[in-house]
C-alpha cells in the first residue's frame, strides 16, 4: 500500500518490509531528499537504523511469548521477568541459549513464583516456566534447586490458558487479596569492617545456581525486614545481564529508576557531569569518566606507545601497531623492512570479531588503497602462538579497578580461554579461514565443531547435525572454552610454568593502567570543571575520587616463548552465561566485585538505637549522618596532599615514613586493608611491596600511591598482626579485631 508519506510498503507478518525510496528532510529548506540520491554512507545508517528498529520489536515480541507481558515498562514488575532478560540478552549479546539456558530460564521462574503473591502463580510466572519448559524438554537437565511450587488452592480455574490477567475478581472462590507482606522482603546482608569503630559494607553472596563454592560467610550479618530499603538503578544504556541482576537482588537491593537519586549503585554507561555534580559520598557507579581511553583500540595503543618511546623495553606489552589512515606511510616503510611479516586490521571500536583481518606484506595496490581509507589500527600478527594440542587460543582476564589515585588493582583468579575450532596453521593460504585465526567466542561458536564448557555437570546434549566432538566414549567432549584452572592443569601436564606466565600478565595490565593514566585524569577533571585539582577534584554533592569502579576485561595472547601480549581491553565485559563455566566465573566474578568495592549503607540500615523508622535509600541526610565512609585524604585538596607528600618522601627508609604517619594516612592505610581482607576471589596486584619498580613510569607519584607504597615497603598488612606493629601503630589507632579474610 501507499503510505502517507509516499512510500510503498510490503506486509510480511508482523514486520513493515520498505521496498521504495525513502524520503529524509533537509534540515534547511524543509523539503524530502531521496534516499536513491543520497551518498553510500547516508543510506548504510538509514538502512542501520531499519535494521535496529526490526530487532527491537521482535525482541519485544519474544519478551511477550515469554513472560506474558504488555510492554517492556512492565517487565521490571512481572515474575516472568526472567525469562523475557534471557532472551534480551540473547538478541544484545554474543552468546547461544542452550539446554543450561533454559535450564536457567526455568529456575528462575521457579523462584519468582515462589516470591509472588498467590494470585500470580498462574497468571504470569507459569506461562514463563512452560515456555522455557517446551523449548527445553525432553534434553534439559533437572533443576539444581526446588521444584516451582504449586499454586495456592483455589488460585485460578485454568493456568494454561492465561487469559485472565492480575488478582480474581472479588465474589470467586480465589483466595483472600493478596497482602503487602505476602511477598518476602528482601534482606540486607553487612560485612563488618576489621577494625573497630569503622563503618561495615554490603556483601554479597554467591548465588546457588551458578555452581560455585561459597566465600567464608562467618564475618557476614543478616539484617532484619524492619531495615529502611536500598535501592540500585540498572539504565537501558547497557546491556542487562542476569549475574549482575541476580546478584544485586540476591543482595538485598531494590531496583529504582536513576532519576530517584536514592540508590546506592548505579549500573550504566560513562558518568556525565551532571550524574557525577550529584553523586553522593555512599553512592558507587560502575564506570570512570574516559575510560573509552582504554576501550578503543587505536587510543590504547596510543598511549602504550607514547611510553614505549620514553622506556623503551618494558613497555614491550604490546605488538607494533599503526593507526590508519594517518600513518599510512609509517606502515608501508615497516612491511618493507619486514616482508615475511603478517599482520592483523582492527576497527577502532568494534567487538566480537567484526571487521578484522589477516593480512601479509605483500598486498595488491587495491588492497593499500583499500585499508588507506578506512578508519582502523593494524598490528603485527603474534604469528607462533601458544598453542593447546594445535589450537589456537587467548585469555580472558578479568581486572577490577576501584581508584587510578590510589591506584588499585584486583584481578580475578578465574578467567576464560578462548580457543579457535581449526587446528592452527600460519600458511598464507589461510589468513582468511576466521575459525583458525580468530579466537572470539563469537566467531566460533558458529563452528559445527564448537562445544560449549558444561564445567563437569555432564555431557551438553548432542546436534545430530553436527560431528561427533573430540573424546572418548563416555567422557565429557572437548569444550572450546576453558577455565584458568583447566589451563594450569594443562600446563602443570606439560611442564610449563604458570605461576610466571600469570607474573607476567600481572605486570602487563599494571603497566596498561599506569599508561592510561594521565588521560583519565584529564578526563575526571575535566568532567568535574577543575582541571587545576586533579584527582582531587570533588564534585557539588561529595563524589570524589573513590566513588567510580570499573571492571575490565584484558585479552591477552600467549607466545611459543610464553610471553603475554596485549590485543584488547573491554571496558563493558560480557557477563552473559551463555554456559555453565561463563555462568559460574562471571556470577562470582560481579558477588566479589561488589563486596570488594564497598558500598557502604547510611547508618540508619546498621546503627541501633531509636525507634523512627528511616526514610529508605541513600539521601542527603542519611550522607550527613555517616561517618568514616570517606577516606579523609579524599576531602583534602591538592596543596595539602602535595605537602603531605614532599614530607613523607623526605623519609630515608620506609619504617621512619610509617613512623610519621598521621589521622590521613592511617585512614588510607585502614581502607585499603579492609578491601583486601574482603576480596574473595580477586588478588590485589597494586600497590604492592613492589611497587617502587614502577614508581619511574609515573609522571609523579602522588600523595596516595606514596603512602600506600611505604606501608607496603615497611611490612603491610603483617604490621597488624598481634606482636608485629612494635612502636609503628600508633595507641589511637583503632584495634585490628578479625583476622579471617572473606
């Protein structure tokens, strides 16, 4: 038909097919210009735009075969809310949704049915766990957890027709109206502090879907259902990942819009000035300002090799690379000084393998002019990888920042490797085979000979179109996807030495961050309106330097000689639990993240006493009354640190530094030992007793990297021990009471 706008269109389902000339307005005169007319670039974003407006309403109608729902609004407020995040995640990111998928969908419809009000069991949740249940029988493994329950008696006459929506109308024999309490609050869990008189964190814990051993829980203390509430707001700016949600629910936290201003953590893209001018002391948002500096690929390398020219070898972490179209030239003159050499084209900032290629030296002249006008970096191809029994392979290492001043870093003890499904080759007659050279997930997963981890719960069930994996008759086949500890196994089989290769990584990603910066600096400043203050920098409401975190995820390429090499950083790490392992890493990956960052609660949610209840959520008044949760050094400004500084350095030996430390420094010192001891799974590498041999890569190393260094020279967390501080801790200092780390 003619639409009113004079375009023709075609019906097909529920989808509008544009088949003719799609008019644009010219901005200055008003009048349509075709698209037929328009340049290749315009009609690729129209096109784009299409395609992107198709996705979102067939994931909207997955959401609604799903759970049964209306909108995507009203799937924050539906039990099967679940199952209708699985397949979002499913259209949004790179990973499959298998039998464990499912498996997954179905437990949680379970427990979602199991928290909703009696006249929902059937209504909404049920139609949630019989789709998945359809999709999954007769392969889906048996749930982990209890069973759904069955609905209240007399819920509703016909569960599976789900043609009557929301409570049964009065005068049925449906049950009583369902109440406020007939859904079970959620409850706080704090994690005290070490030492006495500080303020305690949230904790949270381990889900028991995701198959993982649970941290020590001694130190942790349930709170009770009168507590005011805490909230976290999860924007639609990033993807939206079960972990992440199960986890925050798990612990304690009700999900808010970002505009109510009275969560605790905000999930979402980059901080904006305004978000950061209102930040608040006990609030935490999961990103720094900038920290694209590390997510693109030609800005990383940038930097890397702006240090490489001042150091020279050390910061050999990463291939040779050359930023196209701009050094053009630079490259040519390289591939004829290296001939044999092969080399690898990246987009800026793409992801999950698009756009990259494998090339030689030798190209043909529209192959040069090709690659001389698009936007890319180009590296040395790491042509003799490690291989595992002739695949190739890369690592996933997970990195949790929680300050660049201090700089600290955490990195996980768990990870993922990667592997191609060809046997590896490095021929020129297959740079173009993507399934040998490239190791992304999202590239081989299309193999046929792809098979997903099950992390030892059984065999994944087989494809019948697929060839038979590699493995012996009743053992689980061979996964294209490891853990680290799979991989220290393999090693320790072979004789190769891990704990060093894992030294090494440690090195190259403090090296990176240390790289990064100076324009993350620049950028928090800058955000922040204070360029002269630094890190110092503080915004209107109280943010400050510690009220950012970022997890990273670092890949990184092993050669035959057992050197690490940087390819990439996401700073937006897929979470997604496309299997069993992703499932448990990631899901105990983001637990200790968020007991390791520390949110702290206002003290109203643990301080005894009155009887008033608190407004729920983080406010201004509930800032006001909490002591201790800012780090003092965090309020001074950059003239009192730089004092501070030049005063301490003067020390000749690290002892004679503690020995002069003050309220400031302790209270630092205090606030990085309480992280530590609360880091589950994620291994501090910075600062360390080593510190000092970075020290020279820094442009200068501030007041806090300066104090938490000599703690560390002088003994470190040792000192705290019972007949070690000697005459360094002063009397005043709070007293150490626990000494069980979680």
């Amino acid at each position: 038909r003619i639409g009113a706008s004079g375009r023709r269109r075609r019906r097909r389902g529920h989808r509008q097919i544009l088949v003719g000339p799609v008019p644009r307005r010219d901005r200055s005169k008003g009048r349509p210009v075709m698209l037929n007319g328009s340049s290749p670039r315009f009609r690729r974003r129209v096109m784009s735009t299409r395609w992107t407006k198709l996705q979102r309403l067939a994931r909207h109608r997955r959401r609604q075969l799903a759970g049964g729902m209306g909108s995507p609004r009203s799937r924050s407020r539906s039990p099967g809310r679940a199952a209708a995040v699985a397949a979002d995640e499913e259209a949004d990111d790179d990973d499959d949704v298998d039998a464990w998928g499912l498996q997954m969908e179905l437990e949680q419809a379970a427990e979602d049915t199991a928290n909703a009000p009696s006249w929902m069991h059937v209504d909404a949740a049920v139609p949630a766990a019989a789709a998945a249940a359809a999709r999954a029988a007769p392969e889906a493994p048996p749930l982990p957890r209890q069973a759904m329950p069955e609905p209240a008696a007399g819920a509703c006459a016909s569960g599976a027709s789900g043609s009557q929506q929301g409570p049964p109308a009065s005068g049925t024999e449906a049950g009583p109206e369902p109440t406020k309490d007939d859904k079970p609050k959620r409850l706080l869990s704090l994690l005290p502090s070490v030492f006495e008189g500080r303020p305690p964190v949230l904790f949270f814990s381990y889900t028991v879907a995701c198959g993982a051993k649970q941290r020590p829980m001694e130190r942790a203390e349930q709170l009770g259902e009168d507590v005011p509430r805490l909230f976290y707001s999860h924007t639609d700016k990033v993807n939206e990942y079960n972990a992440v949600i199960n986890i925050l629910r798990q612990g304690g936290l009700y999900r808010v819009k970002a505009d109510c201003q009275r969560w605790s953590l905000l999930w979402s893209k980059h901080p904006t000035q305004d978000v950061l001018s209102a930040l608040r002391p006990l609030q935490r948002t999961n990103h720094f300002p900038g920290s694209w500096h590390l997510g693109r690929k030609d800005l990383i390398w940038r930097h890397i090799s702006r240090f490489q020219k001042r150091f020279g070898k050390p910061f050999n972490i990463t291939p040779q690379g050359f930023i196209l179209p701009k050094n053009m030239a630079s490259w040519e003159a390289a591939r004829l000084r290296q001939p044999s050499a092969l080399w690898i084209w990246k987009p800026c900032s793409q992801s999950c393998g698009r756009g990259i290629k494998v090339l030689s030296s030798a190209l043909s002249p529209e192959e040069n002019r090709d690659l001389g006008r698009k936007r890319g970096i180009i590296q040395r191809y790491v042509d003799k990888p490690l291989l595992l029994d002739g695949y190739k392979c890369d690592l996933r290492i997970y990195v949790v920042v929680l300050s660049y001043d201090p700089l600290k870093v955490y990195i996980n003890d768990e990870g993922l490797v990667r592997m191609a499904t060809e046997k590896y080759n490095p021929s020129l007659d297959t740079l173009s085979f993507t399934n040998m050279h490239l190791t992304n997930y999202s590239v081989n997963k299309l193999s046929p000979a792809f098979v997903q981890p099950q992390d030892g719960r059984g065999p994944p069930k087989e494809d019948p179109t697929k060839p038979k994996a590699d493995g012996a008759d009743g053992e689980e086949p061979r996964a294209f996807k490891w853990s680290l500890a799979q991989l220290r196994k393999h090693f320790d089989q072979r004789g190769l030495n891990y704990d060093a290769m894992f030294d090494s990584i440690k090195d190259l990603v403090i090296k990176t961050l240390i790289a990064v910066e100076p324009p993350m600096q620049a950028e928090w400043c800058t955000t922040l309106e204070q360029t002269e203050e630094g890190w110092a920098a503080q915004g209107a409401s109280g943010c400050n330097r510690g009220s950012c975190f970022e997890m990273y995820g670092f890949d990184v390429i092993i050669d035959s000689a057992m050197k690490p090499w940087l390819l990439e950083i996401n700073i937006c790490p897929s979470l997604s639990s496309g299997s069993p392992l992703d499932k448990r890493i990631k899901t105990k990956l983001v637990a200790d993240s968020m007991t390791l960052v520390g949110i702290r609660p206002p003290a109203s949610v643990w301080q005894t006493g009155g009887t008033k209840r608190k407004a729920d959520g983080v406010t201004a008044e509930a800032c006001a009354e909490t002591r201790g949760a800012t780090p003092i050094a965090y309020t001074m400004s950059k003239v009192a640190l730089d004092a501070r500084a030049a005063a301490i350095a003067a020390c000749k030996t690290a002892e004679e530094a503690v020995a002069m430390f003050e309220e400031a420094e302790w209270d630092l010192v205090m606030e990085s030992h309480d992280e530590e001891m609360r880091s589950g799974g994620l291994e501090r590498i910075f600062p360390c007793a080593k510190a000092a041999q970075y020290t020279p890569f820094m442009a200068e190393e501030s007041y806090c990297n300066l104090v938490l260094r000599r703690w560390h020279e002088a003994g470190g967390a040792q000192l705290f021990e019972p007949g070690h501080g000697g005459k360094l801790l002063p009397a005043w200092l709070p007293k150490k009471v626990c000494f069980a780390k979680t």
